[in-house]
C-alpha cells in the first residue's frame, strides 16, 4: 500500500476504550492515514475503504448489526477486528443473555463468527501506539506482525484458558514469565516456576498469548504455514 | 523478520558477524571459554551513559540463578558468566523498570527472551508496557535450557551426583562438561537432550533472531565472543566500543558464519521434529 490508506473504523459497542484508544493518537494516524469514524463526523458507509478497523463484539441476536458487518466486509480488501472483543471475544464472552440493560441481547462473539477476518489484535484495550504500528505493517505490507495477527484471526479464540492448555500442561512452556507481565487484571501468578490462572480475573483478552514466545510460534504454524503446505 | 526462520538463512537477518573480546583483562579472567565481549559492550554503554541499567541474569548457586539489574560497573561484573536456566523475567523486571530514575535498558537474555521483549516492542498491546524503556536487546546462542529439577535428578540417578555439589556445567564440542566438588563428569550432549524443557525442544531459534545483537562461541576461536549484529545501531555502539578500547573488535572469517549455520540449522531440524508431535 503505496498510498495513505483509507481507514474506517466502525464500533460495534462495548465499553468504548477501543475507539479511545485510536483517537488518543489521532494526531500522528491523520499524517499516515485518512481516518474515517462516529467519534469525528458522519461516516458514509457505502464508500469503498482500503482497510475497515472493527471494534466491539458482533450480537449474535442483532440482526441489524450482522447485516452491517456483512457490509463492511463486502466493500473492504482488509478488515481488521481490533481489540479483544472484536478479535477473541474478551469479556463480553461471558455474557449469558437475560442482563440488564439489554436482556435480549444473549450471545457475544468475536466477529470473525460472523464474516472473515484478515487480521486479529487482542489487546483491552491495545496501547495508543500499537494502531500506528498496525498501519506502519498494513503499509509494508508483509512481516511478523502481520503474520501474528492473521492467526489471531483464524485462532479466533484466545485466552488465559488457552494459554494453560495449549502451552503450560502441555509442558511447552518455558517460564519465561512473558504472561505475567502482560496479563492487564494479574490473573496469572508463578507458581512453582510456571504460570497458574487466577480463573475469576481472567477477562479472556488473549494478551496473553500473543505474548508468548512459545504460543506465537505455535499459532502461526498451526494457522499460517499449514495452509501454505496445502 | 520472518517467521519461520527460512532454512536457508538460519540466522536470520543479520548486517555483519564479528569476533571479538574484551579489551580489559580483568574482564577475560572471569569468563569460560569465551571473550567477555558481550560483558565489555555493556560496561561501554553504562559507563558511556548509553542506557541506564542493564537486565541479566546471575547464578546463584548450582545451576540456578536470579534476574539482576546492574548499573554500575561492579554490579555487571558480578552477573559475567554462562547462564543455564530460562529465569522468570517477572515482576523484578516490572519493578527495575518503573523505577523512574531508569530511562533506557539494555536487555541480556535467551532467544525465547529476546522474542518476547521484541514483540513488546513491535506491539505494545497494554499501555502499562515499559516496552519504550527498552533501548537494546542482547541475546545469547541457545541449544535449550534443561528441564532443572529432571537434569539434576537424572545427575544423581545415573552418575551419583548431588545437586548442591554443582558448581559449574558448560558445553565443550559435543559433550557435556559437569563441574562438581573439583571433580568433572562429561556427558555426551545429546544423552542429555531429553532432559530439556519441551519447549527448548521445539524452538527453532539458535542465535536469537529477535535481537539488536546475537553473541555466543565459536570452537575454533576459543577466547572469542561471536557477535552478529542485526541493527545499525548495534553496528554504531560496537565500533564506538572498539575505538573507546572497551572491546577488540574483528570481522569474522566466513567459516565462523558457516559454523554457526550448522547448528542453527540443526536446532531448527529438531524444532521442526518435536512441533510435528505436539501440534
């Protein structure tokens, strides 16, 4: 992508930190991209976007919402689900329907439920900065980062629980202690030089796992190179 | 940086590889086997006000060891040596680093380390990160780190040797040189292979891909640090060393490059091996 791209970002709804956190660097993003969002005017959504960012989690009860994701997809080469709700799910996960305020709202899921995702960025919510590398790599093109975030994508689902399952009792850890670090609730401890859930702080975020030295290399094997050697 | 590591380049991106040592006497004598480049790098950079603090590891006793943060001279001193266990770089990091009187670090670690500060830095996901306080990434060649508790109780089964006597374990060729009570036991290297962590067994990494600077031996030039240097400004701080006289710095002869391409190559076969059975 030679020339500034065109971004779009569209919130789906949540708790708003995401669509936050992109605005709180807004003064850097309009020099590398035009950016296109509620939070700065009207947005026109039948107007063709390089690259559309989607925040927030798709209801699976809220037809309108699905018929608009489905929309979005159609009119972009790239979508990107940005955040943990719209890339692993994250809290809203634990939604089981009969809530106020919205009791007919029941199911949440990651958008990549619903149409297909090119890339995934966990994060609740991803630092300010990480959107300019974001667009730095969609410029370049190709890299790790890239490389990462589409495995995310088709992962479609990470979290603490994963991270215990897929890396810590099947002994590929090698407590480097990269998940405590990350973890934004301290739902991880060492215990006996490995990492043990706290499982009621666990937000489902995934940052967890995209920080892991041993996850990342397993996540773009399984997901990346596979369909390659197919 | 590419991922996976291409097999034809098993070392990854890399601007130039060297041979050098510490310039500093005093610095060699601690070492085994190899320069104390890598130590007379880092002294450069803290006594020339390059970074702050420096994050490594020391061992404490046996094969263990503790995360330190040096910054001055005779702190780093003390942490110079070949460290064998991956150390959880937790909350003492987090702690050092949000010391506000530290600004700049250099980091020493493993391959897994140096990936995992790395991706900190390509992207910062939680705004708490002290990913921009990290200025540079040293990391060291790797075959795996054992299994602690396995190895050692392996040690006592199979050669009677008790834990707490270990004063000293390091590799020479293809065996294994275990130091304990002045005695020495050599293994050979891949007897002790299964007692690795699994997830030193499917890493594919030998020098540290994800690094400003990879360091590590070279048999043929025993006295030698091997440094790869990846990034323009690990190529500044290295001649600026040089011309300081903290490190006597040459560009490597081919074969060297070669001889660590062999057993990049190799690590990544046996990655490549142990992944097919996890996954």
């Amino acid at each position: 992508m030679e020339h500034k791209p065109s971004i779009l970002v569209y919130d789906l709804g949540g708790c708003e930190g995401c669509p936050l956190s992109i605005l709180r660097v807004y003064p850097e993003l309009k020099e590398i991209a035009d950016l296109y969002t509620h939070h700065l005017g009207e947005i026109d959504l039948d107007k063709e976007y390089d690259v559309a960012v989607i925040t927030g989690p798709i209801c699976i009860n809220e037809p309108e919402d699905i018929d608009i994701l489905k929309k979005i997809r159609s009119r972009v080469r790239t979508l990107i689900a940005y955040g943990s709700c719209a890339s692993v799910g994250g809290i809203t996960l634990f939604c089981r329907g009969g809530q106020e305020p919205r009791p007919e709202h029941r199911t949440f899921q990651p958008i990549s439920a619903i149409v297909n995702v090119d890339y995934a960025i966990p994060g609740c919510p991803p630092a300010p900065n990480l959107f300019i590398a974001l667009v730095n790599s969609l410029r370049g093109g190709r890299g790790y980062f890239l490389q990462l975030f589409a495995s995310v994508a088709r992962a479609k689902r990470l979290s603490g629980f994963d991270l215990l399952d897929n890396i810590v009792l099947t002994g590929l850890c090698i407590s480097c202690g990269a998940c405590i670090i990350s973890c934004p609730t301290n739902a991880l401890q060492m215990i006996d030089r490995k990492p043990d859930l706290i499982v009621e702080k666990c937000i489902r975020c995934g940052t967890c796992c995209v920080r892991c030295p041993r996850f990342t290399q397993v996540l773009i094997q399984k997901y990346v190179l596979k369909k390659e050697v197919i | 940086m590419a991922y996976p590591i291409p097999i034809d380049k098993p070392l990854g991106e890399y601007k130039s590889v060297y041979l050098a040592r510490a310039s500093d006497e005093s610095i060699r004598r601690r070492r085994i086997g190899s320069g104390g480049a890598v130590t007379a790098l880092l002294l450069y950079m803290i006594e020339n006000n390059v970074v702050d603090a420096v994050v490594t590891a020391r061992r404490t006793k046996g094969v263990t060891g503790e995360i330190v943060v040096a910054r001055s001279r005779e702190e780093l001193l003390e942490a110079a040596g070949t460290k064998w266990s991956v150390l959880p770089f937790t909350l003492k990091l987090k702690e050092a680093l949000s010391d506000e009187s530290i600004k700049k670090v250099a980091m020493v670690g493993l391959p897994c380390q140096a990936q995992f500060l790395w991706q900190m830095k390509l992207f910062p996901v939680l705004e708490t990160d002290f990913s921009g306080k990290i200025h540079f990434i040293v990391s060291l060649f790797c075959i795996g780190t054992f299994a602690t508790e396995a190895f050692l109780s392996s040690l006592h089964r199979l050669y009677g040797i008790n834990p707490d006597q270990v004063s000293g374990i390091h590799i020479v060729g293809d065996t294994l040189v275990i130091k304990y009570d002045n005695n020495e036991k050599k293994i050979i290297l891949s007897e002790a292979i299964p007692y690795m962590q699994l997830g030193c067994l499917v890493c594919p990494d030998y020098t540290g891909i994800f690094s400003d600077l990879s360091a590590g031996i070279s048999e043929q030039f025993p006295g030698f640090t091997v440094l790869i240097s990846r990034s323009n400004k690990s190529e500044k701080y290295l001649k600026d060393a040089a011309e300081k006289g903290y490190i006597e710095l040459l560009k490597a002869p081919v074969h060297i490059a070669e001889e660590i391409e062999i057993k990049a190559r190799a690590k990544m076969i046996r990655a490549q091996k142990y992944m097919t059975l996890v996954l």
